[in-house]
C-alpha cells in the first residue's frame, strides 16, 4: 500500500517501487498508475499494490488523545 503524500500523489515513486518489486510478484499497471486508479497492479498481480488516501493528522490526534 502507498499512503500519505507522496505515495498518494507521485506516480513515478510507486512506479519505481514496484518495478523493484516484480520479484515478489507484483506486475504494475503504469496505465492506473499514472492516472486516479487506486489498484495499481495489474488484474493477474500475485500481489496487489493500492494508493490509499489517508489522514495522517487524524490519525496523531486519536493517539494523542489516548495518551491522556
């Protein structure tokens, strides 16, 4: 999974990513990497890749809540 900025947002970072990664049975789709899909390995992938959007200030807030 790519989440925060720049996985969520630069094609080129996930595309080199998972270009190294084909021996763990990732196979890209540089189609749905490049534009909004949010699957981005292809249909016949061993493994998915997905850009996950994420709230990162949200997610510091709810820890430090619990830290009270």
């Amino acid at each position: 999974m790519f989440t925060g900025g720049i996985g969520e947002h630069s094609a080129a970072v996930r595309g080199g990513v998972l270009d190294g990664l084909g021996w763990l049975g990732f196979a890209p789709d540089a189609t749905a990497n490049a534009g909004d899909g949010r699957l981005l390995t292809l249909p016949a992938s061993a493994r998915p890749a997905h850009a996950i959007a994420t709230d990162e200030e949200a997610v510091i807030a709810c820890h430090t809540f619990a830290l009270r």
